[in-house]
C-alpha cells in the first residue's frame, strides 16, 4: 500500500481519504473498510476511524498556527474536508454512493496544500516531527508498562495506574500503526502521556526510593527520545539537557503546590 512519507495530521487525513476515493468499494462504508483495513461495524474500524476525527482535529488547530494568510486561506475548506470525513447526511451503506465520491477533488487538493503549509511553518514540531524512527519511544513506553504493572496499590491509586497504562498501550497502539495515522500523531499522544506521568508524579506520596527513582530516569528518557524524535536526530546529550531542564522546572512547579 502507499501512504505520504510526509509526518504531519493533514498529510495522513489527505492519503486516507485518498485511500478511500480510490478504493473501488461500491459504498463508503466498505471504501473506509478498505483504508482502515478493519471490518465494518467491527469496534477496531470504530476505533481506527476515531484516530482520523483525531488528524482532523489537529489539521485545524495547526491551521490555526499558520501566519494570518495561510491561515484564513486554508480555513475555510474545513468544512468540507469534515463532511467528507463522516458525512452527516449520508447513508454511508447506500449504493448509489459508491466510494469514489467521498471528496472531489479539488478539496483533496486543498488539504494536501494545506499539510504542505503545515510541514513548511511547523517542521520539528509535534505538528511535523522530523524523525521516522519510532523504536526508541516504543522501548520507552514497554518500560513504563513494566514498572507501573510493578507497583503496589499504596504507591499510586489503582484507577491512576489503570488509566496510565491505557494510555501507554494506545501509544504503542499508534506506533504500531503509524503508517496510517503518521507521526505527528504519536507525538502528540507521547505529549500525552508525559503530561499525565508528570501529574501522576505529583499524588506519589508513599512511593519508596527506587520506584521515585525509576520513575524520574523513565520520565526524562521518555522526554528524551520524544525530543529527539520531533527533531529528526538520535537520542544526543542536547536531548537529555532539555529533558533534565523540564524535570527540574515542573518539579517546582509541583513543589510550589504542595507547599513546604
């Protein structure tokens, strides 16, 4: 199969719906079948179709980045790209709407204009990671499983853990699956889940030593390959720095809050 080689939210909506246009299929149910490669009706289609609101959601909050021009040049195709995207008026199953008339295409072309002005403006950001090597934030992320699987119900709250490691599947999830969603949207669910670890971080009050401990040198290596995967390089001691910047400005964050 062909998908962009481009990272970016817009680039990877343009080729699913492109997917979708020339799949063929006979309706639009069995064209989105055909891109997302899951069975209609079927909760892993529910759940792959989900992940595409969710490059839509970010194409317009990257448009919404771009310098004025861009900006209220692209904007106002948006509604068009979302009624291609779950066609609300529309029987999805009805045969006298075959796949191929899902977007015309013009609008097609628009939005890949539109990711292009994205990676153009955005580059080596989580809008438009530079990096195509995802098995560093994988390992990170196994190694997260592993240590909050590992922990004791008087250390962190069992629905806290629970939702931490739902959330570090589903990134897995989307690294395993990047080639249709991209990896601009592994960066920002790795965003994600460093957001929630460091709220975690902040009600460990009965944690021993060692787990307080494996918890800051996974929390900084997550950072670390997170960085270094938005702007293209290895894993490099400028990503480390950055990492341990941003422990010590949060830990005083949280220190502020709870007070002495």
């Amino acid at each position: 199969m062909s998908f962009s080689s481009e990272n970016t939210a817009p680039h990877h909506l343009h080729s699913l719906l492109s997917r979708v246009q020339g799949s063929g299929k006979a309706t639009q149910a069995e064209g989105w079948a055909f891109a997302l490669e899951a069975s209609w009706g079927s909760v892993e289609f529910a759940k792959r179709h989900a992940e595409v609101a969710h490059l839509m959601v970010a194409t317009i909050e990257q448009l919404n980045a771009l310098p004025e021009r861009a900006r209220e040049r692209t904007l106002r195709y948006v509604n068009s790209w979302w009624n291609s995207l779950v066609q609300p008026q529309l029987n999805w199953t009805d045969a006298s709407r075959p796949a191929n008339n899902i977007i015309a295409q013009d609008m097609l072309d628009h939005l890949e204009a539109a990711a292009d002005l994205i990676a153009g403006n955005l580059v080596g950001s989580i809008a438009a990671p530079r990096g195509v090597d995802l098995d560093g934030i994988a390992e990170q992320c196994r190694e997260w499983l592993d240590l909050l699987r590992g922990m004791e119900g008087s250390e962190i709250s069992g629905p806290v853990r629970d939702g931490l490691v739902s959330q570090i599947e589903h990134l897995i999830w989307l690294v395993e699956n990047v080639e249709l969603f991209g990896g601009a949207r592994v960066a920002s669910e790795a965003s994600r889940v460093i957001g929630s670890l460091a709220q975690a971080s902040a009600i460990m009050e009965n944690a021993n030593p060692e787990t307080v401990s494996r918890w800051k040198k996974g929390w900084l290596a997550l950072i670390a390959v997170c960085v270094a995967f938005n702007g293209g390089v290895a894993v490099v001691q400028e990503s480390i720095d950055t990492g341990t910047s941003i422990v010590k400005e949060i830990t005083g964050v949280v220190q502020d809050v709870q007070g002495p």
